[in-house]
C-alpha cells in the first residue's frame, strides 16, 4: 500500500508518482591531517500523491523562472553598461 512521502496519504495505485525529494543531510568530520567538515545533502526519488507531485512541480518550474528573469537582469545591465559608456 503506497503512501505519500509528503503528506502521508493513501495513494491510489494508478495515482503514484515518482519525484525527488529531499530526505536530509549527513554531516562528515574527516579526522586526517587537518580535521575536515563535509556535508551532502541527499535527494531520493519518493512516492507521492499527485497534488504533492504537481506541487513539487511548481515549486521546481519558479525556481528556474526565478534563474531566468536574473540572467535577463543581468543582460540588461550589461547591455546598459555599454550603451552609456
Ligand atoms: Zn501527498
């Protein structure tokens, strides 16, 4: 019986989706010449309901919005820089 990682829902099973999620990080301490800190973090493909997974989805889709609208900035900028210059 498939549950939702996200909301812990009972699934359908012709509703189950499969996306990334964010299951944690691990912090390492490297204790050789010099003590080193590591940390990763970790994503594991989870089942989850569909409103979770189009919620996922969205949340995915605004950030690259978010990297394009700042690379538009961007070039905008430049391209002002060298028109006043
Ligand atoms: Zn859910």
């Amino acid at each position: 019986m498939p549950n939702c990682s996200s909301c812990g829902k009972y699934i359908q099973p012709t509703e189950v989706f499969r996306r990334e999620m964010y299951v944690g990080t691990t912090r390492r301490v490297h204790y050789g010449k010099r003590i080193s800190f590591g940390n990763s973090t970790h994503f594991r493909k989870q089942s989850v309901c569909i409103s979770c997974a189009k919620s996922i989805d969205d949340a995915n889709e605004s950030t690259g919005t978010r990297t394009k609208v700042f690379l538009l900035i961007v070039a905008i900028v430049i391209v002002l820089y060298f028109a006043l210059t």
